[in-house]
C-alpha cells in the first residue's frame, strides 16, 4: 500500500515547540500544535519530561521526516534565550534518531524556494501572506512550523 510522505515542521522557542504536520504539501490537522516545557518542575526535571511527550508526539503522529527551520541568519538572542531554544531542538533530534527518523536542520533560504515563496524580504511575513493559516498559534510560531512542514520532501 502506498504511504504518503508526512512531514513534521517543528520552530523551537525558549520554553515550547511549535509543530506542523503536512501530508503530501498539505498541512494536515493533529493534537500536537504545542508541546510546552512543564513548568512546575525544577530546570533539571524538566529536559527528560519534555523529551517524553515529544517521544509520545512523534509515535502519534508518525512522520517520514522532521524538518526543524533555523532562525534567520541574523538571529541575535542572549545566552538565557538561545540556550533554551537549542536545548528544546536537540531534544527532537535525539526522539527522532531514537524512533529512526530522520531530521533536517532547514536553512529559511531552502524553505523559502521549496513552498515558493520570494527571497527577497521578511519570511514571516512572505508566509502570513501566501500560505494558508493554520490556528490556534499561529502569531506565535506555528506558522514558522507550518513553513518547515510544506518545505519537506514530497
């Protein structure tokens, strides 16, 4: 039987990710928009947590692929911001190696010609503008995820 290819559009932020899933280039429906980091535990307690329910998400959703996007190249962002966010994107890798699938580190300027949109100007706004919105999140980051998962291999 045939499978479509599924993609998973992840966009870390400091304390939560946003996810997409896209399904052939269509952005499919899931429960699993945002996964936030638990806040009632301690800062140590919470890393093996947090790769739990992304563990969990991954064998729900079953993706082909992973597509995390970088930030734009420019990204400027104190140590107490940028460590969190690279924590949260090294959790996915280490769930998605351990369940064999496989992760892209998506540079903008490659998603930007694989959902066709233009090189020139601010991607985020190329993206309210051209692909369809998917809510809830969107303002918040989902559309960046939403991004990764259209510009995954179809």
């Amino acid at each position: 039987m045939y499978r479509m290819s599924r993609t998973l559009g992840v966009w870390c932020q400091k304390h939560k990710l946003y996810t997409a899933v896209a399904d052939d280039g269509t952005v499919a429906s899931s429960s699993w928009d945002r996964v936030d980091e638990p806040a009632v535990l301690d800062t140590e307690a919470r890393l093996p947590v947090f790769l739990d329910s992304i563990r969990r998400a991954l064998a729900e959703l079953k993706p082909d692929v992973v597509i995390i996007l970088k930030p734009e190249q420019t990204y400027e962002a104190s140590y107490n911001v940028l460590a969190p966010k690279i924590a949260l994107e090294t959790l996915v890798r280490l769930a998605a190696a351990e369940a064999g699938i496989p992760v892209d580190v998506l540079h903008r300027s490659t998603a930007r010609n694989r959902i066709g949109l233009p090189q020139k100007g601010n991607f985020e706004q190329h993206v309210d503008a051209q692909v369809e919105r998917c809510d809830p999140y969107w303002n918040a980051g989902r559309k960046l995820a939403v991004a990764a998962a259209l510009a995954g291999p179809s």
